[in-house]
C-alpha cells in the first residue's frame, strides 16, 4: 500500500470541517452509522419475536383476542404516512440550515417534532383502543410482542422528538449556525432510522394478510 | 437378566478393551489409556458402553473423530513441545543474530486450509449418515395382549418430564401414536399405564418417545441406549430407545431444571417379549387389596374417607393415612381413581402409586425402594422421605408465598406411627419385583 | 460484516462538502414518491379495490416490493447515502444484512414459512 | 454519536476551541489523587481500571469456582445446599463470562488500541469513560442481588425459560440478571462503536488497516461481534424482564409462549460470545509468538482473514448448542455442518502460529510461555469442540462435564492464558516496571497444572455420564476418583492466582532497586513499544509516520545485501522520549460516572419501587444535559494552547449541542 502523505493539520490550507481522520470521515458520524448498523439487530429481534408470536392466542376462552384481529388499517396508514412525511421535514430543515435559513430551519424542525408527536398519538390512541378491546399487554403472547415492538419504537420516536425540540431550542438561541450542519443531520440520521423501521413494520406487521 | 451396572470385575476389563475389537492397535489404547482408566468400575452412565444399535452407531462416529482430534492434538502439541526444544534459546541478550525472517508462504496456507477442510468434509459425511439414522423412525410392531386379545403395537410411549421426576405413558391401543396427536402436556389423554420413575421396553425392537414436560425444561438421557433429547414444555420432541439385551439402564436428567435437578434419574428396563406382556398385565390392572383392606377401599369408593379402628392392623391404619393425607396427590387405581377426571389419568402431577411396590426406586429415582442385602423393603429410606421429602431432595412445596407453584412432595406432618403405617400400606401396592431386579436396578 | 472495513483504505479526505445536496425540490419529489407508494400499500388491504390482491402471494410481493424500495429511497436519499463516503452504507448495511440472514434462518428453525 | 467530542488532532499541536456555551460548567482538571481516577477520560487509566476490576471479578468468580469444586470434591457434598449451588454455579459463569474476560479483554482494547495505531487516545474519550463507569455500576448492580435480592440468579449463566420465570425462580435473583446485563450490555455497545470508529478513524498516518498489529485486528472483529451481538441478547433480557417484571407471555408454554425462543436469541448472542472472549486472547498470542521468536508473525494476512472468518461464522452455527432441543433434524444437521467447518479458520491460525515458532529463536520469557500454553491447551479445547460439533455426538456429550472440560479447555486454557501472556507482557509498558521473571514461570507452571488437572478429568467425567450443574452426585457412578482430582486441580490454580499476586505486590516493592525497563525491554514489534514506559499522558511526543507492517521493528532492524537482519538503530535512537510539552488532551469529565449511576437506580427501580427509577432517570437525564453542555475544555486549564477561534475549525465539536441528548437516549435503551 502506498505511503500516506501526512495530513499536515498545521497549515490549515484546506478549512475543512473535519479533523483530519484516517477515512476522513467525521468521527461522529461514523459513530452513529455503526450505531444504526447495531440497532438493526435489535429491531429485527423485536420483529422476529414478533411474527414468531403474531397468531399465538393462548388457551382458554378469555385473553384470546390478538392484534391482527383488530388493526384499524385505515388509521394506522395515515400515522405512518405522518411518519413518513416527517422524514421530508426533517431532511428540508437540514437543507435549511445549510442554506443559513434559520428560521425556516425552526419551522422544519418543529414540523418534523409535531409529525412525530402525531405519530406518537395516534400510537397512544391505538395502544388505549387495543387494550378496551381486550387485547392487552399481558393477554397472550402474540399482544405482549405486539406492544413490545411498537411500544420500542414508539420509545424511539419519542427520544427523537426529544432531540428534535432541543435542537430547536438551541436554534431559538441562536447557537444552531450552518456549521452545525451535521449534528442536526446525524439527529437527521437517527430519525430517519426510526422511519425506515416504520417502513418496515408498517408493511411485515400490519399489511401483510395472516392467514 | 443380564445386568449391565453389576458387571464383574473381569467383565469390566473386557469391555474396557472393546476399543480393541473396533481398531487393532495398542497405541491407540494406549493413547486413550486416560479415559479408560476413568471407566473402571461401575459407571451406569458411562457413553463408552454402547448397548444398543443406536448408541452404537453414535459410539462408532465419535470414536473415530476421537481418533482424528487425538492425531492432531499429538501432532499439535508434539510440533510445540518439539520447537520448544529445538529453537530454544536462553537469552537474546547480546545476541544481533536473527532467523531467516519467512513472513509467508502461500501455498502452504492454502494447503492447510484445505486439507482440514477436507478431512472435515469426510466426517461431515459419516455425520449426516448417523445423524439421520439417529432420527429415522423405523415403524415397528410388537404383539400384545390386551384385554385378552392381540394387538398389534408400534410401541411408543410418552415420556413426561416435571420437576423432579419423570412419568412414561403408553397408549396401547393407539395403533400408531403420533406427536401430532398430542396437544397439551398437562393435559394429556388418558394412558393405558402410567410409569413413574422406571418404564419397561421390550428388547430388541426400536421404541418411539415423544417427549414433553409439565413445567421447565428437562432432557431424558439414557447414555447407554441412546442419546439425549430435551423434554421441552408446551412442544413433543420425537426420539427413540432400543436395547439389544434384556438388562437396567440408567439415566439422568441432564438439562438443568432447578432445585433438585440433580437427583431426577430413570431407569429403563429391558425385557423379553414374555417378560414385557407380564409386565403390561400387571401394569394394566388396577391395585388390589386383601381381605382386610378391601372393605374400606369400598366404603372409600362409595362415600370418602371412613375411620379406622386404632387397633386395626398397619396396612389397613395406612391405608387411611393414604386416602387422608396423600390421595389427593397420588393416584392408586382401584382406590382412589373417581376422584379424579377420567378414571385412567394420572392425578395433578405426582407419581402414580398403583404399583409402587413393583418398582425397585423412588423419589425421582434416587432411593432404592428394598435393601439389596436381603431384599427386604427399605423402611428407612421410605420413613425418611415421609418424614421430610425436602431433606432428602430440595423442593418447593412448603411455607409457599402467595401465588408460589407447589413442586416437589410437601411435608404432611405425619406421625410416627403414620409414617410406619402408610409404609405398611404401600408395601401392598403391586407384586414384589424379583431378587435379580431388585439387585440389577439398585441405586448407590 | 467485516467486509466493510477490509476495504477502507482511505487516506485522503473525501471531502464531504465538494457535492451539493440535492434541492428541496428533489427531496419533495421522492416524498411525493413515497406517498404513492404508500398509497397502493395501503390498496392492497382493500382487496375488493384490485382483484389480484385477493391472491396473497401476488400481495405479498407486491408489498415487499414497494417496501424495499421505500426503505431504499429513504435511506438513499434522505440519508444521503447516495452522496455519502460509501464507508457509512457499509456499516449501516453489515447490520441490516446480518440481521436479516440471521433472523430469517432463526425464522426458518421454527418453520415459520411453512 | 453522540457524545459530541473533539476529534483529537493527530499531531501534536493542534488545539480545540474552548468555549464557554453557557458559562456555568467547566471541567475538573483532575490530577488529584482518586478525583483524577473518577474523572478521567484518558484511554490507559480506563484500560487500568478495567484491568483492576476485572481481576477482582476474577477473584469472585474463582471463590465461586472453589465453591463448586469443594461441594463436588466427593459425592452427597454437603457443603452448599441445592439453592445455594445453583446461584453460585449461575454466578459463576456470568461473572466469570461478563465481569472477567470481557472487561480484561475490554482493558486491554482500551489501553492497547490507541498505542498500537498511533493514536493520542480513542475517538470519544468521555464516551469510553462512560462504557467503564456503566460497566462497573452494572457488574456491582448485578452482585449486589446477593445481598438484597435474595440471593444470586439461580438459573445458569444461559437461564432458560421457563425456568427462569416467575414462577420457577420466585426471588430476585434472575431480574438483577436481566437488568445488570442489560447495563453492562450498554457499556460493551457504547465501547465497541467507539473502538471502531477509533480503528477506522484515528490511525496514524501511514497505519493503513492491513499494517495494523494482529492484536488490533482482532480486537476490531471483537468490537464488531459486540456490536452486532449485544442487541440481540439485549432483547432476549427484555422479554424475560417484562415477563417477569411485567407479565408479559413471551415464554409461559402455558399461553403459548415458546421456550425455545429464548434460546435461539440467546445463543445467537451466546455464539457470538465466545469469539467475543477468544479473539483478543488470539491478538494478544499473536504479538507475543513472533516477539519471541525474532521473527514476523507467519502468513499475516491469513491470520487477519481467518480472524473475520471466525467472527463472520460465528453467527452461523448458534443452533449447535440446541442439539438436543428437539429444533428438528434438518435444523440440527445443518447447524453440525456449519460448526465443523468453523474449525478451519482456527485450525490456520494455530498452524500459523507454529509456523511463526518454525525455525525462530524461541525465548520462553513468562509471556512466551503463557502464549505457547494457551495455543496448546486451546487446541485441546477446539479438537473437542469438533468432537460434539457433530450432532449425533453431541446428544451424548452436551450438558455433561464433558462440555464444561471443553469450554474451559477454550476460555481459560485459550482466552485466560493468552490475557495473562498479555498481562505479562505489556506490564511494563503500563507501569513502568516488570513483573518478576521467576515468580511469573512459577505461576505460569502451576497454572498450567492446575487447570489440567481441574478441565482434564473433567473429559472423562463427562464421557462417563456425569451431568452439568448437578449440585451432587451419588457413588457408584465411578465419578468420585477424577472429581477428588479436580477439585484439587482447582485449588492449585486459585495457588497460582496467588502467586500472580504475590509477583504483582512483590514485582512493584522490588521496581525501584532494578534498572527501569525502557520504551522496549522485549525488543518487540508495534508502537506501543517506540514510547516510554509507562506511557506518558500523551501517549506519542509525535505522532509516528508509519511506513510497514511491525513498524517499531523496521525503525530498529533493517537487511543487509544477504537479506541478513541487522540492527539499523538502537532503541534509544529511535525510541521517543515522552518530553513532548503542551500536548492539547481531552479534559476530565465527572458526568460519565454521574450518568452511569443513574442506570442501577433505574435497575433497583424497576424491581422494587419505580419511584427509584424517577429518581435514576432524571439523574441520567441531568448527567445528560450536562454532558451535552459543559464545554469541550477547560478555558482555564492550561493546555498549552491560545485559544485560536476559528470557526471553520472544530466548530462543530463545541459539545453545546443538545444532541448529545440522543446518544444518551440511545444509551439508555
């Protein structure tokens, strides 16, 4: 392999906006690519354990309603198209920023917040509906997995909206400048995530027929 | 009957030298000389003492991947002790002078990529081959008499295991029983015998288990017959037993299953076809009672528990302790059978006592149930696990808290002279096993 | 898994603003494409809609197809993979492929496609 | 993410901006005696403490195994009853597996990684701080069920459902289980993207991936198997937690819930596992063989491939540990086939280690030696690994002692022996002293007998038919003779541990009476070696340019026209003397130890009182914040450095981002 030339950070001819780094990729970044790449993992748990368990019932008379019996598909289409439309605000308040428009930067953010905080109602609202229908957590396995996974995403979500609103905040006072462009698109990244995870869900779990 | 586990000592010597049999050559024995050494004696559990076609077959797999692994290990450790030797050196302490610095050789990495690959693909073959022997369910057939007429039977028998004891049902009239037709372990159908602790198979002919369990995982294992097979709650795993010679065969839980998982054993009894059919006569009838226990069984049957006079005899005294303090647990048929749902099933989950007497263990397989010195019944070790089951084998079944599961036998709080009268009683239940069995199964 | 990282042996600064991000026109454009398919996703369950979905394979496809191909997109352009030091895909990807082989072979240990 | 850090300069010189966001946190400068060690985010007092911690999990563990061995010394052992043997053998696995092997393989990622690629510290030091304390908190989390859950989990280190259900295991024992590697797991995931963001990002110029030292190597396919593996377990534990905790039905047979999914998740981490255990051990022999033997470790890029074959195939072959689990014969058959062959890659890494001893000048140095015995006793343990790789042996020899022999033959025989090679031989390096040459062979030789004398027996136990975790066993089964020998076995390694000891306490009292050891008293390979012993804070004066594979060596040795080696400098020409001055180093940080302590209240919360997790979750909400907002650095520190606030520079890094909220959340799931 070639020798490397020696990045020379000394001279700074080059106003990159990263370090000088192996790859020369940011660090962080990369840090949360790999935590993406982790998180696969951890959701495709959930969904396994979750089509292992979709029509386990469980014995005797009561408790045996499952979630596929009752998906309100109508409804549960229009709060993933909410969550997908919020990826659209998320990614134009990145592109926001990087034009230096802060206050349309804030209007996208806080969009990309209340389209997730909808989400998370219409989660909320699902979960209530479930649970007065006889389908509760503890009823069968098949309920149990169900509100584990999207009770896991919906923590997801929640945790981005988290995020969103204090990038927001720091927006507010003044200290989300362009040169912060990847903090808000690393955030970007993780609700992006969230998103296609939707995707995922919303397809394997909720449309495809059980038999 | 032949009795593997009381084998004398020149026997032992023999079959330690069944290496031989499989492959001449003295310095393989030798190389195996450890684990010989650890083979004498008794040791009824023991892998390397095949004694059926199918324990056989996986012996033979893995003695020779023993003998592979045991060449390369020599090789391996023999090229390190070697090196070890020859390039030794005591310092580099003024020394400038280095090796010839080989960083590579390509070929030779290649080289010994494939050729353990390849020796790894032959194995691989004779694996599958056994492997899938293992797991062929050969249909077999055995006459049977029941009820007085013959029946031909694909023996099968259901084998449930629970904490901390294992339960053999057989369906004699099932034809052919499959895994299929089960459904829910602690609700099984109705059995024709219903096993505790010991079951029967006849020789010689291949035996279908479907194995289950009522609560944790288990994993029924007769080293000698064949491998293990977990006993996994809620799913009925298929395996088999077969065994050449008529003879005891020992096991043991081997999954670990909580408190008291290392005192849940089994034994398996091989039989003749005869001595089977007097076995499935016996099994199949239900207790029955002398003259002087009789009346009482059928005042029991017809309105519950009576009283008994203080100066009746012992058997009798016992069998209203029985019926008061353990028939709501343990089934005897013929005595206690209506009180529970469906005359033949077995009751909640303890063993079925109804020939307790014709077994040679108990508690899970751990005491014997007669002395082997003169045959006589182990009174002392039944008092005992009367008196206090959890000393003898660590349960759950006392000062439970709220909602706890009662497993394993509780502490009935019987007197003395309870516990000597229900021992009379039991002795009762079913015929005497012979001396040859009672010495053939015994536990040390 | 490991692929991802025997391959980097970048020395040299990918410099990470020497391309432009697409305009918003663009992003609202995929969006738009998102919706669409969102939208016969969605069809599929009202089966009178469109006869061949009474099939269920037919609706599974399709369904797995416009799945992989919304996932695709956001991931892609959204995520700016497509501009991005290739380096970021891969690891993003050793996990989604991990996952998948991993979890489908668990899947297939309980019979579950059968 | 997250943990929005400065991205340490490559070259010394080059500064971050400190700013001030919001002017009210500063950063402790540390350097006081204990505050320093609780406030550090330097990559080797990390790696230290680990280290300390992890020997003394060692020693918990090893009093767990002596218990064992005592109470099976000799059958109807009556020292622990059946309750108690059951939480000690759990314990003992589980602390041995997750509070032993993996923080000492985890100090030695930690300490070695920087060094060996040139770095001045690991991608995100607060970070790394972070994975320690969450370790620590979660391994004391997890002991302390002994004292107020009732006792240690009863369920074995794999605890299966159901027994380790509510119903089958009433006290605490198994929710500290769940919860307390829920927290270490967290701590492993945060230091396995930091390690690799570390590898892959912060190399010294010149340091391409396949110049990278072995150790380095595996300790990335380590990293990358945590990575990967710990969420799958991390699900696994939050089925069982809600289960229990929650009632949840994931694994009540009685409603439906299968058993064997717990398993399959389990083992598809639990598989992963072992390589997560041996790789480094497999680095760490790689370093050692070729420094002793003056040669260049044999067939390099073999040695790395089979590395991240081994970690690659690792997830293919779960379902061998579920032979007998009744997972159906095709499953099993196809599971045994890709098992044997894993055997392969492993089978090229010994041979290249033997081949890498071929024609070398083998000093047996205590390091040496432990390295040559770990190959060896590794052997043993991977030849019967193939052994009941084939399915239908294996329904003869799985849960029985044979087992245990074999994956104590890989973890101590392969993993320990080759660490405590590495402790051996970096020890100067990390301290600035050897350990005692004659102390460190006595140990070495007792060990090495004990352990064989201990797992040996054990083959012929198993084959015998004697069972795991059975709490005793009655006579007349022929286990007695090789029991008694094991049992002794076992005590003469706790000797040999004692006499580590004895080296360590005896080895520091005699330091300064001996002449200090230098950059390099093995005449060893990586970079580690070019700088003083102990390293200083800044680790490299300069950062080195690197130009070849075993750089340090090529600085010291070149060929002669006969391609003879011959010495080009000495160590001292060559050699960096740790006088560089205002080195720019990440400043301490108290909040990743306030952020880690909000976890096990979190834990105790969810058991007992969730009002505990209030309390838990707003002091990690509160770290958080903080976090997120003290300030890269400490203006006031003197780091050497004016200020230069150039935007365009490290602009980015200014840590008052509310994002590093996100890793925080992340962390917290």
């Amino acid at each position: 392999m070639a020798t490397a030339t020696i990045d020379s950070p000394d001279t700074h001819d080059d106003h990159d906006e990263h370090h000088a780094t192996s790859t020369g990729i940011s660090n962080t970044k990369l840090a949360m690519w790999t935590f993406l790449g982790s998180e696969c993992l951890l959701f495709g748990g959930l969904i396994s354990t979750y089509l292992l368990y979709k029509t386990r019932r469980g014995p005797g008379p009561d408790n045996t309603a499952i979630p596929t019996d009752i998906f309100d598909i109508p409804f549960t289409s229009v709060s993933s198209f909410v969550l997908l439309m919020s990826s659209l605000t998320m990614v134009l308040a990145l592109s926001a920023l990087t034009r230096g428009d802060n206050a349309a930067t804030r209007a996208w953010l806080l969009s990309t917040a209340m389209l997730g905080s909808v989400f998370i109602g219409g989660q909320v609202y699902e979960f209530t509906g479930f649970i007065r229908e006889g389908v509760g957590f503890t009823h069968n396995p098949a309920s149990s997995a169900f509100f584990t996974l999207t009770g896991f995403h919906g923590v997801h979500v929640s945790l981005g909206i988290l995020m969103l609103m204090s990038l927001y905040v720091a927006s507010k006072q003044g200290k989300l400048t362009p040169k912060h462009t990847e903090t808000v698109e690393i955030v970007g990244l993780y609700w992006h995530f969230v998103d296609v995870v939707w995707i995922f869900i919303f397809t394997v779990i909720y449309l495809i027929p059980v038999d | 009957m032949k009795t593997p586990n009381t084998l004398t000592e020149t026997q032992t010597v023999s079959d330690m030298f069944k290496f031989r049999r499989r492959l001449p050559g003295a310095g393989v024995v030798a190389m195996l000389g450890l684990v010989l050494a650890g083979c004498a004696g008794d040791a009824e559990l023991d892998t390397l003492k095949p004694e059926s076609g199918t324990a056989d077959e996986i012996y033979d797999l893995a003695f020779w991947v023993f003998i592979i692994a045991g060449v390369v290990l020599v090789a391996v450790c023999g090229a390190v002790l070697w090196l070890a030797v020859k390039n030794r050196v005591s310092s580099y302490e003024g020394d400038e002078e280095f090796p010839e610095q080989i960083s590579h050789n390509n070929a030779l990495e290649i080289t010994w990529t494939i050729v353990p690959a390849v020796v790894l693909a032959i194995v691989a073959v004779f694996t599958i081959i056994v492997h899938v022997s293992i797991n062929r369910d050969e249909a077999a057939a055995v006459e049977i008499q029941v009820d007085g007429e013959t029946r031909v039977w694909d023996p099968t028998i259901v084998v449930v295991g629970q904490q901390w004891w294992w339960e053999y049902r057989y369906y004699l009239d099932a034809g052919d029983l499959d895994a299929s037709m089960l459904d829910d372990p602690s609700n099984l159908p109705p059995a024709d015998i219903v096993a505790s602790g010991q079951f029967a198979i006849p020789t010689g002919v291949e035996v279908d288990l479907i194995i289950t369990s009522r609560d944790v995982i288990h994993s029924h294992w007769i080293p000698r017959l064949n491998g293990k097979r977990d006993a996994v709650p809620g799913r009925f795993s298929p395996w088999k037993i077969e065994a050449d010679d008529p003879g005891v065969y020992f096991g043991q839980c081997t999954e670990f299953c909580g408190l008291s998982h290392s005192r849940m054993r089994m034994q398996t009894i091989a039989m003749t076809e005869a001595d089977f059919q007097d076995w499935i006569d016996m099994q199949m009838s239900p207790a029955t009672f002398d003259a002087e226990l009789q009346p009482y069984v059928d005042s029991y049957r017809e309105a519950g528990a009576g009283s008994v006079p203080d100066d009746a005899s012992a058997a009798l005294r016992g069998l209203d302790v029985f019926v008061t303090q353990c028939a709501s647990c343990h089934l005897v048929d013929g005595l206690n059978d209506l009180d529970y749902d469906g005359a033949e099933v077995v009751s909640g989950s303890a063993p079925n006592l109804t020939h307790l007497a014709n077994n040679t263990t108990f508690a899970g397989g751990i005491l014997n149930l007669y002395n082997d010195e003169d045959g006589s019944l182990n009174r002392d070790d039944l008092a005992a696990w009367i008196r206090d089951p959890d000393a003898i084998k660590a349960n759950f079944a006392d000062n439970l808290a709220d909602g706890e599961l009662p497993r394993g036998m509780p502490d009935r709080n019987l007197t003395e002279r309870q516990i000597n009268d229900v021992i009379a009683f039991l002795e009762t239940l079913g015929p005497r096993p012979t001396d040859e069995r009672i010495a053939a199964t015994e536990v040390e | 898994m490991t692929d991802t990282v025997t391959e980097t042996h970048l020395e040299h600064d990918e410099d990470h603003g020497a391309h432009e991000h697409p305009s918003d026109w663009v992003y609202i454009k995929i969006a738009l494409i998102l919706a669409l398919f969102t939208g016969i996703e969605v069809l599929t369950y009202f089966e009178s809609a469109l006869p061949f979905f009474e099939n269920n394979s037919v609706t599974i496809a399709t369904l797995m197809f416009l799945m992989v191909v919304k996932f695709y997109l956001v991931a892609t352009w959204f995520m700016h993979l497509r501009f991005d030091n290739p380096i970021f895909g891969r690891m993003f990807v050793a996990g989604l492929v991990l996952a998948t082989a991993v979890y489908c072979i668990f899947l297939s240990a309980f019979e579950f496609w059968a | 993410m997250a943990i929005i850090e400065e991205p340490l300069a490559l070259t010394s010189g080059e500064a971050a901006t400190a700013e001030r966001p919001l002017g009210g946190l500063t950063r402790p400068q540390g350097g006081n005696g204990w505050r320093d060690w609780l406030s550090t985010v330097d990559h080797k007092k990390i790696g230290i403490m680990y280290g300390v911690s992890a020997m003394f999990f060692f020693v918990v563990g090893g009093i767990e195994a002596l218990l064992i061995r005592w109470q099976l010394a000799a059958p109807e052992g009556q020292l622990l009853s059946a309750e108690v043997y059951n939480q000690v053998f759990t314990m003992h696995g589980v602390t041995m597996v997750f509070l032993f092997i993996m923080p000492l393989a985890a100090a030695f990622a930690n300490y070695l990684i920087p060094l060996q690629i040139g770095a001045r510290d690991v991608a995100f030091p607060r970070l790394n701080a972070l994975s320690f304390w969450i370790w620590i908190s979660g391994a004391i989390f997890l002991n302390s069920s002994w004292i107020v859950g009732g006792g240690g989990a009863d369920c074995g280190w794999f605890c299966y459902s159901p027994n380790s259900g509510l119903a089958f295991s009433p006290s605490h024992g198994v929710d500290f289980y769940a919860i307390g590697l829920q927290i270490a797991g967290i701590a492993s995931l945060l230091g396995a993207v930091n390690l690799i963001v570390t590898v892959l990002n912060m190399r010294a110029p010149g340091m391409s991936l396949f110049r990278m030292p072995i150790l380095t190597w595996m300790l990335l396919v380590t990293q990358f198997l945590l990575l990967f593996a710990l969420p799958v377990i991390t699900v696994a534990l939050f089925l069982l937690m809600f289960d229990r905790l929650f009632d949840a039905q994931f694994f009540n047979p009685a409603t439906g819930g299968d058993p064997l999914l717990w398993q399959h998740l389990f083992w598809i981490f639990g598989h992963p596992e072992v390589y997560i255990i041996i790789l480094p051990s497999f680095g760490i022999i790689s370093e050692i063989i070729p420094t002793f033997s003056r040669k260049p470790i044999f067939g390099y890029s073999f040695m790395v491939f089979s590395g991240i074959a081994i970690g690659f195939m690792g997830w293919g072959v779960w379902a061998h540990h579920m032979f007998v689990s009744g997972i159906g014969p095709f499953s099993v058959a196809a599971f045994s086939l890709s098992t044997m062959f894993i055997a392969v890659p492993t089978g090229v890494k010994i041979l290249n280690w033997l081949a890498t001893m071929w024609g070398g000048k083998l000093l047996f140095s205590t390091p040496m030696l432990f390295a040559v015995g770990a190959v060896a006793m590794f052997t043993i343990g991977g030849l019967s690994g193939v052994t009941h790789a084939l399915a239908p042996a294996d329904t003869q020899q799985t849960d029985t002692y044979y087992i245990v022999a074999h994956f104590h033959y890989v973890i101590f025989g392969g993993g320990v022996l080759g660490l405590m090679g590495g402790l051996y031989f970096w020890w100067p390096k990390i301290f600035g002293h050897m350990l005692n040459e004659t102390w460190g062979k006595v140990h070495f030789w007792i060990m090495l007998i004990g352990f064989n004398l201990t797992f040996g027996p054990m083959h012929v136990l198993g084959l015998q038919g004697m069972s795991r975790r059975i709490d005793t066993y009655s006579p007349g089964f022929g286990f007695e003779l090789w029991n008694m020998v094991a049992t002794i076995g076992a005590f003469i390694i706790a000797l040999s541990v004692l006499v580590f000891f004895y080296n360590v306490w005896r080895s520091r009292r005699d330091a300064p009476n001996l002449p200090a050891p230098g950059p390099d008293p093995w005449d060893a390979r990586s970079l580690e070696w070019m700088i003083p012993s102990p390293t200083p804070e800044h680790n490299f004066d300069e950062v080195p340019l690197v130009e070849s594979e075993d750089e340090w060596w090529h600085r010291k040795y070149g060929y002669d026209e006969n391609k003879r080696v011959v010495r080009i400098a000495t160590i001292e020409e060559v050699a960096q003397d740790g006088s560089a001055e205002g080195v720019h180093l990440p400043a301490p940080s108290f909040w990743p130890l306030v952020l880690a302590l909000g976890l096990p209240l979190i834990g105790y919360g969810l058991i007992f009182n969730l009002w505990l997790c209030v309390l838990g979750g707003a002091l990690t909400g509160l770290a958080l914040y903080s976090w997120a907002l003290e300030p890269v650095d400490d203006p006031d520190a003197d780091h050497g450095h004016d200020d230069h606030h150039d935007d365009d520079d490290g602009g980015d890094d200014d840590a008052a981002e509310p994002e590093a909220v996100t890793s925080g959340a992340e962390g917290g799931e």
